[in-house]
C-alpha cells in the first residue's frame, strides 16, 4: 500500500513530537511477540502470577497486540522519567519508625499523566495522516509493554525484569499506542548487565528467582499492592517498612548511577507521603485516606490493606509505646487486620521483653564478675 507522506519521514516527526509533550524517548516496534510467549506460559504454569489472575485470563492475547486493535501494524513504545529530586532512598528506609512508599507512587497517578500525552500523540499522527486507528495503554490493558519496550530500542530486559537504559537507568515509566501505519522500527539494544547478579542478592524475599524471572508471590511490590489477602507471615519480617512497593532491586542496580531526574511537577512527592511516621499514617480514617491518596496510585490498594502494610511495618519497627498503643488502638476493626496487629503486637512485645533486660547495666555487670569468679550459681 503506498501512502501520500513519507514514513521514514513521520516516524522522525513522531518522536519530535514526543519529546514535546514529555517524553524522553520513544521507539517503534512491529507486533511480532512470538518469540515471548512460552516464556509467558512458562510463568503462568509456574503460577509465578499469583493472584493476578487477570494476568492468565487472557492468555497469548499480551504477546498479540493486533488482537488488542485489529489491524496494528507498529506499537509505538515510549519512557517518561519519574524520579524526583529529593528521592530520600536511604534516610527512609533506614529508619524503621518511617513509611517508605515506592518513588514512583509519591505523587500523581501515572496512569492518567502518560495515557493522556499518549493520547494527545496519537492525535497529532491521526492529523497529519488524515486517517489512523490508534489506541494508548498504560497498564491498561494485556499487553507485554517491557518486551515491546525492548524491540523498540528504549533498552533492554535487565535480571530484575525491569527495562534498562544506558542513560536513564531504570527510574522511567512506560507507555504505548498501537497504530495502523506501516512506519519503520528501531532496532533493539544490546543486553549490558554481564554477570552482575547484584538484583537477585539484594531482593529481601528472593523474588527474582532466576535472571530475567520473578515469582510474584515472593515480591514486596505484590505482597503489598496486589494481594488481596493476609501477607504470608514468612515474609512481614522481610518487609520491613516498605509500605507501598520496594525499589531495591533498582536501588543497587549500577546503571542508576546513571538515573535522570523527572522535570514533570505531577512526580514530586506529596510531602504527606514522603517519608511519613508509621504512627501518623496509622491513625487515617478512610476518609482521609482517600482525600490524601486522591489522584494516586496509592488510592487502588484501598484502606484496608494500607492499614495492612502499616501494621507489619510497625511490627518491624524497634519497641516504642507509641508503636504497641497505636496497633491496640486498631484492633478489633476487621478480621484480616486483625491478624496483622496481633503479629505485630507480639513482634513489638518481644523487642520490649529483650530490651527489659539489655537495659539493667548493673544487674549485666554482676553477672559477669559473677561469672569471672566462678560464682555464677549465685547470681
């Protein structure tokens, strides 16, 4: 089929155009996933999906995007940084008594940031062109973004599962719009992790539990956002005081040496949910969840299973009365809750026990010369 605009010539304005409206790199892909799906179905019989079931529901359907918009020819892939300047990794996570919410989800949903741009590209094609059919997906739909992300040259699949770039690291978020144009493909960049494993050893429940695979079940990022239920109890101490999602495997990665920061004000951090006390966060009615949360990722975990995540992360927290009073405080509210305050009450009553008696030196003293004398039966 020929057509009256050059398309060498589009896909270059295309990626002016995205670079307008705020992304930092767009790529083109054709629809030609095949070579990912028994990776996928490998994962699905493995049940790594755990309770996403709607990541089984439409089976190969991720790897076909024409059977997302019949007819596709391109995906047009592209990234948007996210991370904001004053990130606070570290003074956070190190200090057990705060909440430390994924850096992605501290401000406004990207969700809606990226579909809209998406959007607004995807019009500036269809106008140029005169006719297209186009559809965008954040997340929105079964579509294997990171593969698509990866044909299309925005970076390769780093052991983490995550989509590297050279120059961005990982700290972006992805997008797509599906068209009926023909238009040339960019080509895809060479794997450069080498035998760096350094994801895979730091993940604090072994996750990632071969290169390039995650066992959703095991991941911080699951267990707290998409499951639905109780937190297994093997894996609350592991947690530790993330209550939104984990970064680590992206924290230790050596290419976010090289991470750029976000220059879109809907990713600064909303100071409420930038490292915030667990207490303070505990004490949220739902009413003031939801008008805190409102317009963020945060929001689709709902109440309930944030006073969840907050409730392990007190349990991990050093023994203070303020921690053990305001779990009491909640108690009796809902069952599953229940169930995390109880565990977290009993982890706080250990530590106080302990530290009861790290905190008689005198009594510690006599012991020892006790025992320096031989007179320990006496002590």
């Amino acid at each position: 089929m020929s057509y009256p605009f050059d398309l060498q010539q589009i896909a270059h304005q295309i990626k002016q155009w995205g670079r307008e409206l705020g992304f930092q790199q767009v790529g083109i892909c054709d629809t030609d996933l095949s070579a990912e799906e028994p990776k996928l179905q490998d994962w699905l019989e493995k049940q790594y999906h755990g309770e996403m079931d709607w990541m089984a529901r439409h089976g190969m359907m991720r790897a076909r995007p024409n059977e997302l918009l019949p007819g596709t020819l391109r995906v047009i892939s592209v990234r948007m940084n996210y991370l904001p300047a004053k990130a606070a990794f570290a003074s956070t996570l190190k200090n057990p008594q705060l909440g430390y919410v994924s850096r992605y989800a501290l401000g406004r949903d990207y969700h809606k940031v990226l579909r809209n741009r998406l959007k607004k590209l995807g019009e500036l094609i269809q106008a140029h062109c005169g006719e297209l059919n186009f559809r965008p997906f954040v997340d929105s739909a079964p579509i294997l973004e990171r593969p698509i992300a990866a044909k299309a040259g925005l970076g390769w699949t780093g052991k983490h599962s995550l989509i590297l770039n050279r120059e961005a690291g990982s700290w972006f978020f992805l997008g797509e719009l599906l068209i009926d144009l023909p238009l040339p493909v960019d080509q895809p960049q060479e794997e450069q992790c080498g035998r760096c494993v350094a994801c895979i050893t730091i993940c604090p429940t072994s996750a990632i539990v071969e290169p390039y695979v995650v066992d959703a079940r095991r991941c911080i990022s699951y267990l707290t956002i998409e499951l639905e239920g109780a937190i297994p109890e093997e894996f609350r101490p592991l947690i530790g005081n993330r209550i939104y999602g984990c970064d680590d495997c992206q924290l230790i990665c050596p290419w976010n040496r090289y991470g750029q920061l976000t220059d879109e004000d809907d990713f600064s951090p909303r100071a409420v949910l930038h490292a915030p006390p667990l207490v303070d966060l505990f004490k949220w009615d739902e009413a003031k969840f939801l008008r805190v949360t409102e317009g963020s990722a945060i929001r689709r975990i709902g109440h309930l299973r944030w006073l969840r995540n907050i409730a392990v992360a007190l349990g991990n927290a050093p023994w203070a009365e303020e921690n053990l009073a305001a779990l009491q405080m909640r108690s009796g509210e809902n069952a599953m809750l229940d169930e995390h305050i109880d565990w977290a009450i009993a982890q706080q009553l250990q530590r106080r026990a302990a530290q009861s008696v790290d905190v008689q030196p005198a009594k510690k003293q006599r012991l020892v010369r006790a025992v320096e004398k031989g007179l320990a039966r006496d002590a």
